[in-house]
C-alpha cells in the first residue's frame, strides 16, 4: 500500500482536516481497535474466543471492529469450510505493525494507571475546593 494519496494529491497529513488518515487513526486508536489489535498481536482467534478476550465488547461492536480493520487491511479473516463453520481472525503484517504501537500505548497506560488516577484526584480536588 502507497502513502501517498494518489497523482496529483497532497502527501497524507493527520493534521490536515481532510486527509483519510484521520479514518485510519480513528480505526486503529478507538478503544475496541486497540484491545482487538492487542490481542490479536498475541494469537489468531475464533470470533466467539475473542470476544470473551476482549471484556465488555458487544457481538455487534466486535463484528463491526473487525470488519472495519480488515478493511483496511490490518486484519484478515479466514473462513474454513467446515461444519459447524469456523472463522479465524490473524493480523496481517501491517495489522501486525500497527498492533505493536497500540499495544505500547495500552501498556503504558495499565502501567501508569495509578499517577493518572492521582493527578484525577489532585485536579478534581483543586476544583472543588
């Protein structure tokens, strides 16, 4: 896949109110792209395995995450012609390196979780007194 946007198009800039970066990022930061990318960067999964993986998820939420980021080709679905059917999902290398730096930022924030927890009572307390 090619970065920039096409003949004649401006390069892709996140800032730039129109550019489609803005979708991607929008895909892969929401709060059910980062647990489903995190999780799969680990293993493929069933989608009923994921969704018990991914707490709090609704079927409707996880299908339309999936969809949406295989889509835009981070993640890939493998149907097998079975009975009962089964479907795995897996990253695929883009999904893979996109699933790193989410899986940073969500191990980061689990990690600094107690100073953010602080600062919210310093602030909330700042405010109210």
């Amino acid at each position: 896949m090619s970065a920039g946007g096409g003949a004649g198009a401006p390069p892709p800039d996140v800032n730039r109110a129109d550019c489609p970066s803005r979708g991607v990022l929008e895909h892969v930061t929401s709060r059910w792209g980062v647990l489903v990318l995190s999780a799969l960067l680990h293993r493929s999964y069933r989608f009923s395995e994921l969704r018990r993986h991914v707490g709090g998820v609704s079927e409707k939420m996880l299908a339309q995450t999936l969809q949406t980021l295989e889509r835009d080709g981070f993640v890939h679905r493998a149907a097998r012609p079975v009975i009962p059917p089964r479907v795995d999902y897996s990253l695929t290398p883009p999904g893979r390196e996109v699933a790193e730096q989410v899986s940073g930022l969500a191990r980061w924030v689990e990690g600094r979780l107690g100073d953010v927890l602080a600062a919210r009572g310093a602030y909330d307390t700042a405010r109210d007194g």
